[in-house]
C-alpha cells in the first residue's frame, strides 16, 4: 500500500455502498472469524483489496488459541494478501473457573475483552506475540481496548499497559481512536494528554467509529458516527505520525446515509493529506 | 485450572470475567452473593459485576445486530433514548438461555424480544411507550412482508347477517400507539434530534395484507373499527358483538354492525364465517 489508505469494515450495507460509490474506499476490512463462518464473504475482494482483522488470537490471554485457529488464519492472511493482521490487546478465552469439580469448561467469548493491566499479562502478551507472529508470513498489528469497568489486580492504566506493550513486543499499532475516548470517559483521564504518552513510531493502522454514553458509561457503538472528539483526536495524532491506513467500523447497521459517510471519508482523506 | 495461590491472580481474574460473562446466570448469583467470588480467589470489593453485567448487555445487544434490518427504527430509538445497554443488559439470561437450544433464527429472537419488551418496558414512561410503539410497528410490517401472498382465489363476501362470525385475519394487527410511528422514524433521521419534540396523541391503527393487490396496508382507524376488531375473535358473532357495544352504551343496530363488518371484510381485516344451521 502507498500513502495513507482509507477503508470501510466489512457490515452488512458495505457491499452496496461500494457499488454504489466506486472508488470511495481503498480497502476493505474483514474479521477472519466472519470469513471463516461464512467463506463466501471473500467475495467482496473482487471490490476492494482485504485487510484481515481478527479477534481469535486472545494476545493478552492465559489460554492459547488453537492449532486449527492459527492455522486458518495464516491460510486466511496469505489467500487474502492481507498486508498485515490486526488483534486486539485483549483476551478472548480463558480458564475453567477452579469451582466445584468442573463446573466450566475452558471459556471461549465470542468477543474480546479489556485484560487484567499488570506486569503478568504485559509480559505474557509480549510472549504471545512473539510466539504467534512465527506463524503468520505478514506483521501482526495490535488494537487498543475499550475499557469500560477496572479489571480486579490492575496495577497500571490502559495507556500504559499499551504504550509499554508497544516498546516491549516491537508490534505495529492499531489504535483505536473510539476505544481511547471510550477509555477515557470511562476511567477518568483526558484522551489528548494520554494520547501524547502514546509511543505513535509505531503506529500503523487507525480505527474510528461511534461512542454511545448509556448507564453512566461510554460504549462502542458501530451503529453510530465518529464524533468531533474523535476527529480532534485524529487531529493529534497526525500532528505527530501517519498512519497507512484509517478504518471505519460501522459495521453493525446497513443504515447509515451515504452522504455522511462520504463526508467522513473526504475529511478524513483532506487531514491526511494536509497531515 | 487457575492457579489458586493469591488473591486476583491475573488467569482467575480472567477465568472469572469469561465465566460471568458467558453465564449471565452465574453473574446474577455473584451480584446476589459477591462473597461466594472469594472461593476463586477475587477480591470481591476490586470487580464491578454490575458494570461487567452492563458489558453483557452491551454484547447481548451486538449478537442482536441482524435484528437492525427489520427493526431499523426501534434500535435507533433504543439507541438514542439511552435504553439499549439495560435493557441488553436484564435481557442477557432469556438470550442465553434461548441460545441455549441452538441459534435462534431471526424470526425466534424478535419474538422473544417483543415477549421480554412487553413486560420490561414502563408504558407510563414517554420514551418507553414511544419504544413500544415503534417496535409494534416495524414488527407488524414485518411480519406482513414476510406472509406469503394468498394463493387462495378471491372469495365472494358472501351475506353478514346477526350469526355471521366475525374473525380478525391471521395477518391482521391493531395497536393503539401514542404518536404516528412515521413522526418517530422522521424525528430519528436527524441525530441529535428531542424525542420530547415528537408529537404525541392517542392514534389507532390496523395492519393488514389487502386481499386484492396483496400490498401491505397500514390504516388509521376510528375508535369504534378499534373495538370491534379487538371482539372478533372468532368467538363472537356479528349479533354477540353489537350486544357488547350496545351494553357498553354505543348505539348500534344489528343491521348496521353487518354493514360495517362487510366493510371490514372486503378491505382485508376481517374474515366471516357463516355458520351452519
């Protein structure tokens, strides 16, 4: 890829907005884990070039992924000339409870989850990384979590948790400017003054998509637009790095207006451009 | 197994958080008895279970994201009204327990869905019943989109006498609402719209397949069509009906209903049967 690439994530209005908008996007991106339950979604490849995402890998979990897991998504990443992969810094599955005799079976989410902040999962996650990325032929870049309650142990804040994962594993950054927003109403601290603590030498890829504050908490909310607070972000972050490539994750609703998902894309492109 | 040896050890705290999150059931039973997390090891004053359990909902709400098709409306207003997370959220045991049997088809989670709305949602509540009213809508539409077209050839209305037994159609639905649902989904195009801004009045409606085209059809009816719609119930005959109105003080003569459930029987929202004998 040259320059800084713009592309959409892989929803259910994706496709025909891409028709419908021929040379709006770059790339598309796509969960592995949604190609892998229906192949067919490969399919929009014929549109756009693929980034691959994945939420599979559990980066900063106890409980490795599988053998077969690791293995469809190196196959996944090489039949899609994925660039690199992008994984969250967080973990998926987890421990049987030790309660009773097996009350539980090794839980697998089917979603990701903010870890524990500590030196424990700091290093286990840079072994992680380093034991996995041998498996793939393209970088693995990873994603900041959202935090959205302060996880039992933690001994340091989530930019610091990130910052430090950063400097320790050598990864490429995939930062989510939402899930810093997110963080940051949520736990308390001003997202531009801990975005300037981020190391962005290693940034490579940005994620941008709607907040929602609900129940006294911010969510992710990928129904929904990138609001001001998160162009101002954005804004920050060029001052300083060029990312190669921004996403949009709006990806759970096929509603959203071509006109202001236009006007997003060309502003996002205007930054880069002037960055 | 986790290791048992110090309190939040990093793999039990991860343990834990999957476990209640893939078993709503089980965070239930910490938030009733948060020292039962000390067997594993938690700290329980250092875990929010209830904002771990606003998560679920969170979560909850994502796997119903193929819902947002049919009910575009209703998540918008969720959404914006600040209701989507608790109400996930108190949903998330029903949802799991549905998921339980296997995955649910679209079909199967909308009604489970409209079941639990029905009962969690505070109708004296403004923006709930404006809720209830959106869901109603989009889910009758639905429903009628859905119906395959009758392939049975038009049938005569045949006579509407006194023992004629009036039925609502199967594909028939009348709500009454507290705005005209169209106000909703208009006020929602703008994003940082006031839902107090959306006009509210008492409106009756019908929703219905029209026997002839097949085109779904959404009617706002009078207060009288209203009520005889709720007692044809395929109990009552056209007779058994206008005793009821007449004791309930509305001044109707048999001859009179048989003429209005004629009317209601050629646009589609009645069927009569004329028995035998």
């Amino acid at each position: 890829m040259a320059g800084a690439q713009i592309g959409l994530s892989y929803g259910p209005g994706l496709v025909s907005f891409v028709e419908r908008n021929p040379g709006m996007v770059d790339y598309v991106e796509l969960p592995f884990e949604l190609l892998r339950h229906d192949p067919s979604t490969a399919a929009v490849q014929s549109l756009a070039p693929l980034i691959l995402h994945c939420a599979s890998l559990s980066i900063a979990g106890f409980v490795p992924p599988s053998k077969g897991t690791i293995d469809a998504i190196s196959l996944e990443a090489d039949r899609t000339r994925t660039p690199w992969i992008g994984e969250h810094l967080a973990f998926i599955s987890a421990d049987p409870l030790a309660q009773g005799t097996s009350m539980h079976e090794p839980t697998t989410l089917t979603y990701t989850v903010c870890p524990q902040l500590s030196e424990q999962v700091l290093d286990r996650a840079c072994e992680n990384l380093a034991g996995l990325q041998s498996h793939f032929s393209v970088p693995l870049i990873v994603e900041n979590s959202p935090q959205y309650f302060k996880v039992p142990g933690s001994t340091m804040s989530i930019v610091d948790f990130t910052s430090e994962f950063h400097r320790r594993s050598g990864a490429g950054m995939l930062l989510d400017l939402t899930h810093l927003m997110i963080s940051s109403i949520n736990m308390q601290f001003d997202p531009k003054q801990e975005l300037a603590r981020l190391p962005l030498e290693y940034l490579v890829e940005m994620h941008l998509s709607g907040l929602d504050v609900q129940a006294g908490t911010a969510w992710d909310d990928h129904a929904g637009i990138a609001d001001e607070s998160v162009f101002e972000l954005m804004a920050c972050v060029l001052a300083r790095a060029r990312p190669r490539a921004v996403t949009f994750e709006y990806n759970w609703s096929p509603e959203l207006p071509d006109n202001i998902l236009i006007g997003q894309i060309e502003r996002t492109r205007n930054m880069l451009a002037h960055a | 197994m986790p290791s048992k040896s110090k309190i939040n050890h990093a793999p039990n705290v991860h343990a834990a958080l999957a476990a209640a999150m893939s078993d709503p059931g089980l965070l239930e039973s910490w938030r009733r008895n948060p020292l039962a997390l000390r067997d594993i090891r938690i700290d329980e004053h250092q875990i929010d279970l209830t904002q771990i359990r606003n998560f679920v909902g969170l979560v909850t709400k994502v796997r119903h994201n193929d819902l947002r098709t049919a009910l575009p409306v209703t998540f918008r207003l969720i959404d914006k009204a600040g209701l989507s997370i608790p109400l996930f959220a108190d949903y998330a045991v029903k949802a799991a327990a549905l998921r339980s049997h296997g995955k649910p088809t679209q079909g199967q989670k909308i009604e489970a869905l409209a079941e639990y709305l029905k009962g969690w949602l505070d109708m004296e509540n403004g923006v709930h019943s404006l809720a209830w009213d959106v869901f109603r809508h989009e889910y009758s539409v639905l429903l009628l989109r859905q119906a395959k077209p009758s392939t049975r050839p038009q049938r005569e209305i045949g006579k509407i006498s006194p023992g004629t037994v009036a039925q609502r159609g199967s594909l028939m639905f009348h709500h009454e609402m507290t705005c005209r649902p169209s106000d909703i989904e208009a006020a929602l195009k703008d994003r940082n719209c006031d839902l107090k801004g959306i006009p509210r009045q008492r409106t009756l409606y019908a929703y219905f397949g029209d026997e002839q085209s097949g085109r779904l059809r959404i009617s706002e009816i009078d207060e009288a069509t209203f009520v005889i719609l709720d007692l044809a119930d395929g109990t009552r005959s056209v007779g058994n009906i206008a005793s009821v109105l007449r004791r309930a003080g509305v001044s109707v003569k048999d001859r009179q209903l048989c003429q209005i459930v004629r009317e209601l029987v050629s646009s589609g929202m009645l069927v009569a049967n004329n028995r035998e004998g």
